[in-house]
C-alpha cells in the first residue's frame, strides 16, 4: 500500500517544509518514505512541487500521472496543473486565493483564480475547499497557510496519520515560540 | 544503523563522511550544491571543507590532498567538470593514493543547465572508473565503494547522480558513528617518477589503464549493483537494460506486470561487458531507458557485434525513447508499452483547463540586479549596445521588461564575447555583465584579457556579496570560508586595477541618478573600464519597511510595472499596489515613478 502525495503552490508558500513535516510525521509511524521536488531556477514566486510518498511498494520518488491520492494545492491554478496527476477516486485541497504571477501584471490578464475554482468544481469529485486568505487572517498571520492546509488534506483521511502525529513532527521542525500557533492552523479546519 | 529522511546529496555527503572523508572542496552549481554544504554541516572538524574558486582549483586541491593518501571528494555539477577537465585528464594517468571521488552531478531537462551533456562519455573519455547510483540509500551506500575501488586502483573515480537522485529524498538507513571506516592521511612522499607527468610517464600510464580498464570491466561484471534480474517468465524473450533514476522508473512500470529481463547499470565505465553477455543471451530484444546520451544502448550494440550476439538493440539511436529531456514515470511506462506490446491505459479525456498562468522565474522584489540593469538601459537608451550576460541570478535580466541580456554562454564568457562583438560591430557600445561569484569562478582573465589587446569595452560587476543563485554560498569576496573563519576579502576593484584597469568605479545600484550618470560617464570613455554594482543580495538582508503608493498621486501610468517587472509590484481592484509581503523596501519604484507617488519606506 502506498500514499501517493502531490503539494503543489507557488514559491514562498512553506511547501517544502509542509512536504518535510508530513514525511517526518509518517516516519514516526514506521512508514518508509520518499519525495522528489522542484528546486533551483524555481525561486520566490515559480510553480512549485514536492511528490511525497509513503509506504511499502515503491522505487522511484516521483509517481505518474493518475497516481496521486491527494493533491495539496496552496493556489488554485496549481491545482490546476498539477490535476493530470490526480486519481480517478483521489481528492484535492485547494487554497481559494490566487497568486498573480508577474507576467500577469504585466500583460494586464484578469487571472484572479475563479475560473480555475470553477473548473477545479467541475471535475473533481472530492474538492476540499480551504479559503487560506480567511484563515491567515483568522489565526494573524500569513506563514501558517501551510500548516492550515496540512490540517485540512488529514481530516480527508487521505493520509495514514492523526493530527495529533502532525503536531508531534511539527513540534521537533518548529521554532518553539511557533509551536502553539502552528497547533492552531493545524486544527483550524475541523 | 538507524532511519534518516535525506535528501540525495545529504545522503552522497554523510556516505562519504561515514567512509573516512578527509577532504572535499568544489564549486557551487545546481544540483550538486548540498553535497559540500551537508558536509561542512556535519564537520566535527576532521573533516577539510572549502569553496574553492572554480572547479579546476577543486580539482587540483583535492588532487593534491589525495597525493598525500587522504580520502578526497571534489564536487561538481556537470558543466564544471568542462572547467576541470584540464587537470582531470592528466590526473587520470598521475593517479592518486588516497581514495579520491569525483561527484559531478548532471542535469536531465535539464531543469538548470546551460546543457544536457553525459558524464559517463567524459568518464569513458577520461577513461576512469564511473558510478551511476539511482537512488537516495544506493547513493549512500555507492559512495563507500567509490572510494574502495579509487584506493584499491590508484584512480580517482567519477560518481555522477542526476537530479532526481541528488535532490529527491527518502528514508535510508544510515550509519552510527561507531561504524565509520576511520583513517589517517601519511602525508606527501616525493617520487618525481610518479608524481610528474612527462611524455615517458604518461605513455607507460596510458598502457596500465587500458590494461586496468579491461580487468575492471571483469570486476564490474561481479559488482552486485550491476543487477540482472530475471524475467517473471522464464520464455520472456525481451529485455530492458537502464540506470539511475530512470532504473527506479522501470521497475514502477512493472509493477503488477509480467516483467522482462532486467539489466541495472551501475557501472558505465569500464562497461560491465561480461555481465551484458550474460543479461544478452537468450534474448530477441533490448530496451534501452537511459537518460541524456545512448551510453548503454551504443555498449550493449557493441557487445553484440563482437560476440556475434543476435539481439535487437533499441533505444535513442532507434527512436523507441526521446533523445532529448528527462525521463518521467509516465514517459518511461510508455515506451515500455510499446516495446512489450502492453495495452495503454484508456485516457478519460477531461474538459480542456482555463488557460494557466506562467510563473517563469523571476529577480526577487528588491533584487540589485533590477536596478542594475535598468541604470544601465536608461543611461544607454536610444544607443546601439550590446549586453553581455553571465551564469547567475542576473541571467534572469533577460525577460521583459528588463530586457538586457543579450548573450548567454557559460561561466564568465560574457567579457569576451563583447570583445568579439565588439571587433566585428563597430559603433556597438559593449557591455558585460558579471556576478561576484562569477568574476572570481572565471572572469578576471576575460579582464586581462580585454586590457592586453586594447578592447574598448565597459564591464558591470553585479556584485550582491554572494553566490546568489545555487543558494549563498561564500566566496572570495564574502570574507567567510566553509571553516568558518573570517578572512580578509578579496577586493574586486583592487583586482580589476591590479590587471590595469584605470576606471573603477563602485556605486550603488539602488541610488538610480547616480548610478545613470556613472553609466553614462564610464560608457563615453575609451579602452577597458568597470562599474562595480554594490548591494547585497535582498534575500539575505532584513527588509526594509515596504514601499507605500499614494492613490490620490497615482496616476495610474504603470509606469513603475512596466519598466521593473517587480514582483512587489501589483495590480489589484484596477489599481497599482505594493504588495507588502514581498516589498523590501529597495525604493527603486519611487525613483521611477514620474509624479512622485511611491513613498513610506526608510531611505
């Protein structure tokens, strides 16, 4: 049995430390684990991705397309992108706020991701929708997205472990003066 | 032995502390960037850490310290090895004593590469022992026997993880201290019969390596990690040979399946020749899964012709897998399908998505390159100028609206090229821009060069105090080694004098008047001249308060997107904000905007 993982965002999100702390989480659970992501010419404000795996039967840190039982999407043209990887039975989280990239501004486009929530809707039978801008706001800061959506893509129960196993990992990852926030957006989704 | 969740070039760095490392020295360059830094992470202190100034001093350090019997590794990614490859070729007949590795790391894509080349040809070129790991624990446990066999053989040995290998990670087991192999160096003996090439030595040491090469081959043949798995059928009459990551691929794809012969290739140098026999017999025909060049492919052709071998060799070189790019899971289960006559999975077409947005990299908010280059297309607007690039953040200058580099070839061409243009284009203005780190790496002899054969030719020194893109490594001019020692800096202006420079001029590049006018200045004036952009890299510097816009000034030209391309900048409601999570504060907006409407942070 293997946990096909696809985080997925744009640069700056917290997605790697998301994708280490899941890994962290399931390795404490006896589970073998290994992941592949973008890094390099991706820097602040690129398409970025991890693949994560967990389980037994598995060889390769990347997974193919249709493979992944879950996608974490940070912004939703992402999610977009990365929805060719997503299984027939698999299910997405997807943070509602969009993140303009520069070439937008520059040629004036309109992308303000409804459409991408639209189509996200249409083909996908378990969306998990997160308004990550609302949370930020909600817990007073914008660096616990991640760990918002985190809480969220455990509750689907798509991953093979309890909050309270994220919660450990986060606390061995995180600064101390951090821990009890990151406790709070880990649970904010309920 | 206990559990760690690493990433391959961690895993590559503690393996080789785990089997004695004494010294290891390179050159910064994705992907192969972490092996030294995981390595000075973990440094007891036993352990000899540096960032040597390019690849060939690397090369040449680790050649020495492995003279002295010390366990060497010079690391790399594959473009260095080109940089390197003067002493690497020679050393190849020299020889080391102590066990000495090569880590060239390459890059199918490749995703952050000026090429796609193959270390393995460079491994057969310089004829030394290559190893080829395809996962996170067979890169932990490979470096180990690099270092045994270079030891056992007096050679140094290449051992080239591709991308996916060097930055993907997975939980591998890992030694307890207790059980590292532990040693020490003897020190250099003098022998000029064995340490000093002359035509006498080399053609007696051209001879041992061949010699060499041929029994390797042998002893690769038996290397457990030269892997012949036997097909589920035993009448299976097809087989598939790979290696590295794209190994990991293969076995994915058969998965669930009735699976070939399997041939995993370590080793791609000395060919496992015997062991290919073996994994030829009795089969119709081969797949080769390879990623960058054909190497397996054209050895497994080879084998068959000299052993009268009646096996269909396909792979690049016939069209049954891409020549180009990297391998996926998905593009490898393809080509298998194909070769095994599998079915391919129906695709359930979905609605075509929205048109999605592209986020090609960027310069950060506040990065001093933007302002850097925007001083110089002010200064030079309505002029005929060529830019010259260089490799480093400042590459990314080129997309619009910046729009300033010209030319693009690899670490420090960019101060010769202009002279080149500069010879056949008369009336260009020509302009080279380099890094800091990219100045020491390989551009001061384009400098001496430029001042001995009197070119007339402004160079730009984006000088942030750091190596920007791989990650912010130290260099010369940062004054910190990987020791952790605080150095004296190496001055770029007293090096740029000291080669017979007269104008040297150190500005700001975030004060634009000034930084205009000493372009327009510098640019008038004959012969070989510099400007030395000084400001530190803005990821490394605590942000100041971000830029504020006043709406009731704005009037909405757009003028400060249009000519910076900030990522702070944005347009939201209709109207130009700052966007304050990103803004750090630089001020370059509010010296572009024409009514004076961009003011609140601390200048």
């Amino acid at each position: 049995m293997t946990n096909n993982i696809l985080l997925c965002g744009v640069g700056g999100q917290g997605i790697v430390l998301t994708s280490k702390l899941t890994a962290s989480a399931a390795m404490d659970k006896g589970y073998h684990v290994m992941s592949a992501e973008t890094i390099g010419m991706a820097q602040k404000g690129g398409s970025v991705f991890s693949f994560l795996r967990i389980g037994n039967e598995m060889y390769s840190p990347m997974f193919g397309r249709k493979q992944a039982d879950i996608i974490i999407a940070f912004e939703p043209a992402e999610a977009v992108r990365m929805l060719p990887y997503l299984s027939d039975s698999g299910c997405v989280i997807v943070n509602t706020h969009p993140v303009m990239p520069v070439t937008a501004v520059l040629k004036e486009s309109s992308y303000n991701g409804e459409e991408m929530m639209n189509y996200l809707k249409g083909c996908v039978n378990d969306l998990v929708i997160v308004d990550g801008a609302k949370a930020c706001r909600d817990l007073g800061s914008p660096k616990v997205l991640n760990m918002v959506m985190l809480g969220a893509a455990i509750r689907s129960g798509f991953l093979p472990f309890t909050i309270g196993d994220a919660e450990r990992a986060m606390e061995k990852n995180v600064k101390s003066q951090f821990v009890e926030l990151n406790k709070k957006a880990l649970n904010y989704i309920s | 032995m206990h559990k760690e969740f690493l990433m391959g070039n961690a895993a590559i760095a503690r393996g080789a502390i785990a089997a004695g490392l004494d010294l290891i020295c390179g050159y910064p360059g994705t992907p192969s960037t972490e092996v030294l830094e995981t390595t000075a992470k973990n440094n007891k202190g036993d352990i000899y850490v540096e960032w040597s100034v390019n690849e060939k001093a690397a090369m040449e350090l680790g050649a020495g310290a492995a003279y002295c019997g010390a366990r060497t590794m010079v690391t790399m990614k594959q473009v260095g090895l080109n940089v390197a490859a003067d002493p690497l070729m020679s050393l190849a007949y020299i020889g080391v004593k102590g066990g000495m590795v090569i880590m060239v790391a390459d890059d199918p894509g490749p995703i952050s590469s000026q090429t796609e080349q193959d270390t393995r040809h460079f491994a057969a070129f310089s004829k030394l022992p290559c190893f080829d790991p395809s996962s996170v624990q067979e890169a932990y446990d490979m470096i180990r026997d690099a270092f045994a066999y270079s030891e056992m053989y007096h050679t140094p040995v290449l051992f080239r993880p591709t991308t996916r290998v060097c930055h993907g990670y997975a939980s591998i087991d890992v030694k307890d201290p207790e059980e590292y192999y532990t040693h020490k160096p003897e020190g250099f003996e003098k022998d000029p019969s064995k340490w000093v090439i002359f035509p006498k030595l080399s053609y007696n040491a051209h001879k041992n390596i061949e010699k060499r090469n041929i029994e390797l081959s042998d002893v690769f043949s038996e290397y457990h990690r030269n892997a012949i798995i036997l097909p589920a059928e035993p009448s299976c009459r097809k087989g598939i040979a790979s290696h590295g990551i794209s190994f990991t691929y293969v076995s994915e794809a058969i998965v669930d399946r009735s699976a070939p012969k399997l041939f995993k290739v370590s080793t791609p140098f000395p060919f496992p020749e015997k062991a290919a026999v073996e994994f030829l017999k009795d089969l119709d025909e081969v797949l080769c899964i390879e990623e960058l060049d054909p190497v397996i492919e054209r050895e497994l052709t080879y084998v068959c012709g000299k052993y009268h071998l009646n096996t269909k060799i396909r792979g690049k070189l016939t069209g049954d897998v891409q020549t180009a790019g990297e391998n996926t899971c998905d593009s490898v289960y393809c080509c298998i399908a194909e070769f095994m006559g599998w079915e391919k999975p129906a695709v359930k077409e979905m609605d075509a998505p929205p048109e999605l947005p592209v986020r090609p990299p960027v310069l950060c908010a506040g990065c001093p390159h933007r302002a850097s280059f925007y001083a110089v297309k002010t200064a030079m607007k309505g002029k005929k100028c060529v830019f010259c690039g260089d490799i480093g953040c400042y590459t990314l200058g080129n997309a619009m609206p910046l729009d300033m580099v010209d030319t693009c070839l690899c670490m420090g061409a960019g101060v010769n090229i202009t002279q080149g243009i500069g010879r056949m284009d008369p009336g260009t203005t020509c302009f080279a821009f380099v890094g800091d780190s990219t100045f020491f790496a390989s551009a001061i002899t384009g400098a001496v060069n430029a001042v001995y054969n009197q070119a007339d030719m402004t160079l730009i020194v984006l000088d942030n105090s750091t190596t920007a893109m791989t990650g912010h490594q130290p260099h010369p001019g940062t004054g910190h080694t990987m020791m952790g020692q605080v150095v004296d800096k190496v001055s770029i202006e007293a090096v740029l004098r000291g080669v017979g420079l007269k104008t040297v001029e150190t500005v700001d590049p975030l004060d634009l008047e000034t930084a205009v006018n000493t372009v327009k200045r510098v640019a008038e004036e004959k012969g070989v001249k510099a400007i030395i952009f000084k400001s530190p890299c803005a990821v490394l510097i605590k942000p100041e308060k971000p830029a504020v816009i006043d709406e009731d000034k704005c009037i909405g030209c757009k003028k400060c997107i249009n000519s910076l391309g900030c990522p702070g900048i944005i347009i939201s409601g209709g109207k130009v904000k700052i966007d304050s999570s990103l803004c750090t504060g630089c001020g370059l907006c509010s010296q572009v905007c024409p009514v004076d409407a961009i003011g609140g942070m601390d200048k």
